[in-house]
C-alpha cells in the first residue's frame, strides 16, 4: 500500500509536467535567448580578460577561436536536444529545453555579476 503522500506527489509532479506541456515553445525561446546572452556575455568577458572557466569550451576555443567554439558548441547541445525531443514521451519533452536554458541562464546571471559588479 502506497503511502498517501506518495500519491499526492505524484500528482503534483504530474500537474507540473503539464503546466510545462503547455509552455513547450516559451522553454524553446528561453533556449534561444540563453543561448544569445550566455555567448555575448562570454564574449565580452573573455575580451576584458577573463578566462573561460570550462575546460572543454577552453580548449575548443583554443583551437578555434572563442566565437566559433561557443557558437558551435552550443548549436551541438540544442541539436542533440532537438534530436531527443523528437523521441522523448509527450510528457518529458518540456524537461529537454528546460534542461538546456537552465545552465545557460545560471552561466548568464553568473557572468553578468562577474562582469558588471
């Protein structure tokens, strides 16, 4: 016998996949501006001396160029999210952009008060 919090759980958990449902294209534009804002924020940190802080978007920056290494990373990641939201059950597919904007707006916010204070 399940205990009645489990239930409830589940049913909120439920309603909030739903609510998400319902938002799938706003995720999807959230996405599209993280993704502008963490590479411009990226870019003018690097050109008033900081240091890109992950090491595989260091070392692709290295080999060729900041820009085009952000760029193409990032494209990669929405990419593979496209390919799985494709495949992924009706239910879980607002997680996927929601898991992509997430780290892109905390790098955001992050870079924002390295930068400006």
């Amino acid at each position: 016998m399940a205990a009645p919090n489990a239930t409830r759980s589940a049913m909120l958990f439920s309603d909030a996949l739903d609510a998400l449902a319902r938002r799938e294209r706003t995720l999807w534009t959230a996405v599209a501006v993280t993704y502008v804002l963490d590479v411009a924020l990226t870019a003018y940190g690097l050109s008033l001396g900081f240091e890109e802080a992950n090491p595989i978007a260091r070392a692709t920056m290295l080999a060729v160029g900041p820009l085009p290494a952000m760029i193409a990373l990032k494209t990669a990641v929405v990419g593979v999210a496209a390919v799985f939201t494709r495949y992924a059950p009706p239910g879980g597919r607002p997680l996927i952009p929601l898991a992509v904007a997430m780290p892109w707006a905390v790098a955001s916010v992050s870079n924002s008060v390295l930068i400006f204070g």
